[in-house]
C-alpha cells in the first residue's frame, strides 16, 4: 500500500488538545498515533472514534477521566488523525480495520481489563474486537454504534450521507462533524477536525467508510460479524449504553445491544440529552462522569 503521513506541524496549537502523541506499529508496519494519558497503573480505559473524526473527539473527556484515575488510551484509526492513511480507497477493508485495532491493542500494548468507551465506527470495529477476545475487555460502553449483521438497511439519514461522500473525493470533514452536532462547531474547532487532512490525497479512509457497513447477507464482513455476535451475546460483563437522544442514523439501535448482550441486563441504560451523532463533542462531560460513575 502506498500511505501518506500528515505533518507534524497540521497538529500545532490545536483548541483543547494539549496532549502529545505516542506512536506504535500494526501487524503490517503501519504506524498508528494515539493518547496515553494518566496514570499507567490505572484502570485502563479505551476510546474509539469514527466516521469521519479522529482522537480531537474525545478532548472533552480525556481530562475528565484522567482525573479520576484513569488510564486513558484514544487511537486514531488508520486513515485518520496522526496514523499512517493508505491513499487507495480499495486499501481499506472491515478485516483491516479490525486486524490494525486488534494488533495495536493486543500485540503493540498487550492491553488486559480494558473499559471501551465507542461510537460510530468504533464501536462496528471495537464489538467485533469484542466477540472475537472477550476476555481482553472487563466493561463495555456504546453509544450511537452497533454490529450490523446484514439483516437489515441504514435510515435515510445514513444513505444520504452515504451518497455524499461516494461523490465528493475531497471530503469537507470538519463540515460533516460539525453538522452531525446539535450546534454548530467554532471555526478553529471545525480546522482541527480537518488538520489530519491536509488536501484529498488524505482522505481515502474517511470515503472508504460507509461502504464497507454489512447491510445484506452478501458483504463480505457479514459472516465474521455474525460469528462475533455469537460470542458477543454471551459477554456477561458489565454493557452499557449511553446513546443520545438526537442522532437520525443510530436512533433505537441500543434495543439491539441491549435485548441481546447478557451483560446489558440490569445495567443504568441512559438517554443522554442535547447530543448528535457526535455527543463526545455535545456533551462529552456528560458521557465522562456517567461512564466513573458506572466504573464505581
């Protein structure tokens, strides 16, 4: 694969994200940038963004849990933020994705007891890590995500989208978070969104995504997604869900996770109020102190 590397210099003095980068390799020699912060004997906890942002999201929720302990440890996917972005769309695969996660958690950071806090994307790679090493995960926390199975189609909402990107090559990303908020983002919050993209040749990762959802029995990641949900509904661990209340692609998916999860029995389910699709940046202090609170 041919990859493109964002500058060091696209990330200065980005609003609310101090932290600097830590880098480690996947099983294929890509190097992916991720968050290490707070104490490293604490209990660690993981979080997964997605489609189309990268770890900026979770600047609302680092400092939150870090004070409280916590280890937290924030990947940016391949293709997104500071990690290495093949150039071609046909590069990225739901197997990929999954294998460069999996590598980077298991064989670079030999991560055990891991909190996973996902959405988006996220979650679509971080539940199949589930069902596949359950017992790598000691807590699981969705929001706006799930596992699709091929059984059945996106909302409008996620079509549209979906089209929009298969004919824009130059994607305007801090456009599409911004508009997947309840309020519209800050001029400099919408250009740190859209640092690790610095023109189209960037942005292979970010048009990839919407394709490779299994909505039909034939995609080619519906069986290993089937077989992660096999392992996936008898994760008797504790599973939360905090989805927000103003999301069109993902409304009413937390029904699934939470009627097939055994661990999602008896857990504090909640509506979190005021967020889109993207509520780590509506209301990612929120998310932060009931994910503590649940920890406790």
């Amino acid at each position: 694969m041919d990859t493109v590397r964002t500058p060091d210099e696209c990330f200065t003095d980005l609003p609310g994200f101090p932290w600097s980068p830590h880098y480690a390799e996947t099983s294929d020699g890509l190097r992916m940038g991720y968050i290490d912060e707070g104490p490293k004997d604490g209990p660690v906890v993981l979080l997964l963004h997605g489609e189309p942002s990268w770890s900026y999201l979770y600047r609302r929720m680092i400092p939150v849990l870090v004070d409280a302990g916590m280890r937290v440890i924030a990947p940016d996917l391949i293709g997104f933020g500071r990690s290495d972005k093949p150039t071609e769309v046909s590069d990225y695969t739901y197997a990929r994705h999954v294998e460069w996660m999996r590598s980077f958690l298991f064989d670079a950071l030999d991560l055990h007891d891991i909190t996973m806090f996902c959405q988006d994307w996220g979650g679509l790679i971080g539940l199949r890590l589930v069902g596949e090493h359950p017992e790598r995960f000691a807590r699981v926390c969705a929001s706006n995500t799930g596992l699709p199975d091929g059984t059945r189609k996106l909302p409008e909402a996620w079509q549209i989208f979906r089209n929009f990107v298969a004919s824009t090559p130059d994607l305007p990303i801090g456009n599409l978070i911004s508009g997947g908020c309840t309020e519209p983002l800050t001029p400099e919050v919408t250009a740190a969104y859209e640092a690790p993209f610095p023109d189209a040749s960037y942005k292979a990762g970010a048009r990839a995504f919407p394709d490779l959802i299994p909505q039909d029995e034939d995609n080619v990641a519906t069986p290993d997604n089937r077989a992660a949900w096999a392992t996936l509904a008898k994760f008797d661990k504790p599973f939360l869900c905090l989805f927000s209340d103003k999301d069109p692609i993902t409304a009413g998916g937390e029904r699934a996770l939470i009627g097939k999860i055994a661990g999602a029995a008896g857990q504090p389910h909640r509506t979190i109020e005021g967020g889109g699709h993207f509520v780590q940046e509506d209301r990612g202090g929120v998310l932060a102190e009931a994910l503590i609170a649940w920890m406790r």
